[in-house]
C-alpha cells in the first residue's frame, strides 16, 4: 500500500506531500492543475522512465519519494535477490532526476531502473489514459493475457526460451554447413586448383625469413667475406693473448686487494666468451661460399612465394594456412551429404523439443484466456455491458522445411480479442468495433480482473471512467468502490458518482504566484467534498439543488 508521496521541482509541483490511506481515494480538480502529474510522479516509483524536462524551471533537480507498505513475503523475497535491505517493514523509493542522470533508489541502496520495475509489479499496478491504446493493438494482447498468470507463464516460458536458443543455435550451424556446401560445389575446382598451386611450392614455416637472410647474404658476399678475412686476421694475431694477460694481471692483483676478484670473475666470462665468438667467426670464414646459381634459385622461389601471396591476398604465413583449410574443404567433400544428414536431424530433433515446448505454452494461454474470458463477460456485465467476449490464442503450425520464423522469444502464438455487443452481429476483433465508453469499461474489467489475479495491493487509476455517464457511470462507480473493499484504489476522477464514493478526497488546484504556477493540494472535509461533487455535477456555478443533490450522493453512500 502506497501511504506518502512527497515530491519537489516536479513540472508545476514545487514541494508537496501526499498521505494515502485503505480503501478509496479520489483526486480532483481543475483540468491542467496536477493531477496527471501526481499520477507520473506515483508511474515513477513503480518504474516508469523519468526525464530531465519534467525538471521544474529554474531547478537543479526533481525529487519523487514514496513510501509503500510492505507486508507481502513474495515482495521481501524479491527485495532479499536484489540484496535491499528491509525498512521497518517498509519500502522507501526515491527518484532523482536531473539533467545529467537519473538515481533509482530503494531503501537507500541504488539499483536498476529493471529491478525497481521488477519488485513495484508485485505491489501496484497503474492505469494511464494511454493505456486504453493499447487495446487497439493486437500486439499487445500477449503481455496482456501473460500477465493474469505470470507465474504459471514464466515456468512453461522459460524452458522454451532455453529450447529457442538451442534451436537458433543449431539452425545456424546447419544453414552455414548448407551455404558451405553450395560455395563448395560452386567453386570446387577453384579450390583443388588453389590447393595445388600452393601446395606445389611446399612451403615451410619460417622458409620466407631464411630466404631473405641468404640472398642478402648472398648478394653482399664480397663486403661479408672481406669484413670475416679482416676479423680472422686480428684473431690470429695478438687480440686473445692481451685480453688473457690482462686476466693474469687482475688475477695477481687480486691477491693483493680482495676488489679486484671481481673484476677477475667479469673477465674470465669476457674472455671464455669471447674465444668461442673467435671460433665461430673464423668457421664461418672458412666456410663462406658464394654460390651463383643457389643466389638464383633463391631469388626465383622468393618470387614465386611473392605472386602467391599476390595472387591470393595474403601474407606467407596465411597462405599455409590457406593450404590447410582448403585441404580441409577437399579432405571431407565426400563426408559432407553425411555431415549435412547429421546436422539436419539434430535440427530436427530440437525443432521438436521446441515446438512441443512452444504448444505446452499455448495450452496454458488457452487455459487464462477461457478464464479471462468467463470473468470478463460477468464483469461487464455488471459494468452495464452485456456482451460476448472471446480470447483467441492463434498458434502457428510445424513448417515441414523447419522453417524458424515461425517460433519468436514468447512462442508461437498471436492473440485477438473478439466481442460481440449487439446480438446477432457476431464476434469481431475489439479494435474495431467498441466505442470510447465501451472501451473504457473493458480495460476498467481487465484491470479489476488483473490485479485481483496477481493479489497486487494498490491500484491507481487515472480517468479510466473516460467518456461514460448516467447509470453506466453508477455502475463503474460501484465497481471501482467493490475494488477498495480489499484492495488501495486511487483514482482521477470527473465523475460525481465515483467521487461520491470515496473513502478520502484529495483536491488538486493550481495558484499563480509572482508569474510562477504552483500545484496545491487539499484533503476534503464531510461539506468540501460535498461542495466538491456539487462541482461535479454542475457545469458552471454550485446551486443549492446540485448542493443537495451532492449531499444526498455522500451521505446515501456512507
């Protein structure tokens, strides 16, 4: 149960509070005082999405606070997943908005805006005029029906959701292994020509790099050569024998002052290392030889690699791998009918799992539609609209080439809402045959029957009794009392009959004060809200008879 609203820098609100209670409290007042905002302001804590130009002018921010009651264990598990504290048995919401971002908070602790939408849904459900669009659209009727048994829904939902993917996934890897047998086909001897065109060099890993180091080895042979004589000679002289006297002497020196032993140690590795550097120098200027025709037959194989690696787009090392997966590709083209036969009825065997998955679901829609439509019709009845109502849940069939499209994330199924208000006209799609008022007191009946199915405690409402009058506006009236009887109704109302039945009458008014507009409140007394239904009824000035009249209404109905 909703018990405070405060709200501050909220479009014309600058800073009030609102104390709800049980049972039934009706808003009224001039049009374009607030109401509508009060309404938004409550659609913000439920998880509505906020924005910045509903900051009052001038302000910084926007601050919606409400607190809600919270006896519900199915509404503390929810806070206990999303780790929220407890309050004292209460939730505290708090909404901050302002230009650069937007802070969700329950009981102190930050969260999604997906998790306040998620835990506000098991504690009230809001209806805006907006709302009575959406039954123009079949589109939204899934959601709809879902929402009557949600629980029961997300059980059958869930395994064909997990069946869904699977089918997805697998649909892929078939198709792909289909489109990679049409290119093979279509290119087969492109590939057996490419394989053995790269295949014939017999490349080897690494060879691109040897080849670039010899031919410019060898075409450099006279400066390397020189350069390796001139560095032998200097070996075969004194270069050796004076870097080992000069490690002699440390050596004795060391025996006189302990700081040369390590220059010693420094030396003795010097001196190792470099002898066998002077050993293999001098091998490889005995063995450097120039060879012509090896110069030849690198340089024509380096251009072979080159045309290759042109001709294909790639570098040495892709072209061996390009060699590997078009060994690949020929290796297994007499496995692929096999592969394909393979693929095809694990494609198969899953669409089955999820078809069946999908009817299972279907069959539960069916089942709350014939419920929906049952309590439907009593309830419009009693709401003055005698009619014919049906919930038709549209499957689609198996497509015999598995054919996915027919599947969607919520199943196979499509909805349409059907009625018949005159008798003997026939069943036609609601959309297109109800009028302003029939269709206020059909979304009014999926409302009363929504949030009675889903024990949701509070329930606001902002105009639902739109366009209707007369007896027909008695009658929503007493429905809309019926509802508080076990549940926390708010309501925007311009009826007389509705406001007449309040429990408690809040006024919203508007003052214009130094060239800004200010939203004020109001909790009636017994005569201001007689005075206010008087209103109601009038169309212009409150006479002593519509005075009477409306004590009359209040007082009958107390």
């Amino acid at each position: 149960m909703l018990i405070k609203l405060k709200v501050q820098n909220f479009a014309i609100i600058e800073d009030i509070e609102i104390s709800f209670k049980d049972g039934l409290t009706v808003l009224t007042g001039e049009t374009g005082a607030g109401k509508s905002l009060i309404i938004d302001c409550i659609g913000l804590l439920l998880g509505e999405r906020a924005a910045s130009e509903m900051i009052r002018q001038g302000e910084e921010k926007a601050i919606v606070l409400g607190v809600f009651d919270n006896q519900s264990p199915i509404v503390k598990a929810a806070l206990e997943k999303a780790n929220i504290p407890e309050k004292d048995g209460l939730i505290e919401i708090k909404r901050t908005i302002s230009a650069n971002k937007n802070v969700v908070k329950i009981n102190d602790t930050t969260v999604t805006l997906a998790d306040l939408k998620n835990i506000m849904s098991l504690i009230a459900d809001i209806h805006q005029q907006f709302d009575m669009v959406k039954l123009f659209n079949n589109e939204n009727y899934l959601a709809m029906v879902d929402g009557f048994n949600a629980r029961l829904v997300n059980q059958y939902l869930d395994k064909y959701v997990n069946n869904y993917a699977n089918l997805k996934k697998q649909s892929d890897t078939y198709h792909s292994l289909v489109k990679r047998i049409d290119e093979f086909n279509k290119n087969q001897e492109a590939y057996e020509y490419a394989f053995n065109e790269i295949k014939a060099l017999n490349l080897k890993e690494g060879e691109e790099e040897e080849i670039a180091s010899e031919i410019t080895l060898l075409e450099n042979y006279d400066k390397i050569y020189s350069l390796l004589m001139e560095s032998k000679e200097l070996m075969d002289g004194e270069a050796l024998s004076n870097i080992y006297q000069i490690k002699e002497n440390v050596n004795k020196l060391s025996e006189y002052q302990n700081e040369y032993q390590e220059y010693l140690s420094r030396l003795d590795n010097a001196y190792y290392e470099l002898e066998d550097m002077f050993e293999e120098i001098k091998h490889k200027a005995s063995y450097l030889n120039y060879d012509p025709e090896h110069l030849d037959a690198l340089i024509e194989r380096s251009h072979a690699i080159n045309n290759l690696k042109k001709k294909y787009n790639k570098d040495f090392n892709e072209l061996i791998k390009y060699q590997d997966e078009l060994n690949e590709l020929l290796k297994y083209k007499e496995d692929y009918s096999i592969l394909l036969k393979e693929e095809k009825e694990k494609l198969s065997t899953i669409y089955e799992d999820t078809y069946t998955s999908a009817m299972d679901l279907h069959k539960v829609r069916e089942d709350i539609g014939l419920n929906i439509t049952k309590d439907l019709e009593k309830t419009l009845s009693e709401l003055g609209l005698t009619c014919r109502f049906n919930v038709m849940i549209n499957g689609k069939d198996k497509n015999p080439d598995l054919d996915i499209s027919i599947f969607s994330d919520n199943g196979i199924d499509t909805i349409e809402f059907y009625i018949e208000t005159n008798i003997g006209e026939g069943l036609k799609p609601l959309a297109k045959v109800v009028s302003g008022g029939e269709l206020s007191r059909i979304m009014l009946a999926i409302k009363l029957l929504y949030v009675k199915a889903q024990k949701i405690n509070t329930i606001i409402f902002d105009e639902i009794d739109t366009g209707i009058s007369g007896d027909v506006a008695s009658k929503v009236a007493k429905k809309i009392k019926e509802l508080s009887f076990s549940h926390q109704v708010i309501t925007i109302t311009h009826l007389p009959q509705v406001a007449s039945l309040s429990d408690h009458h809040i006024r919203i008014a508007k003052k214009v004060n130094n060239n800004r507009t200010y939203t004020t409140i109001k909790e009636l007394s017994l005569d201001e809200k007689i005075y206010e239904v008087a209103s109601l009824i009038s169309s212009g000035k409150v006479t002593d008879k519509q005075l009477e009249y409306a004590k009359e209404m209040v007082m009958e109905r107390k």
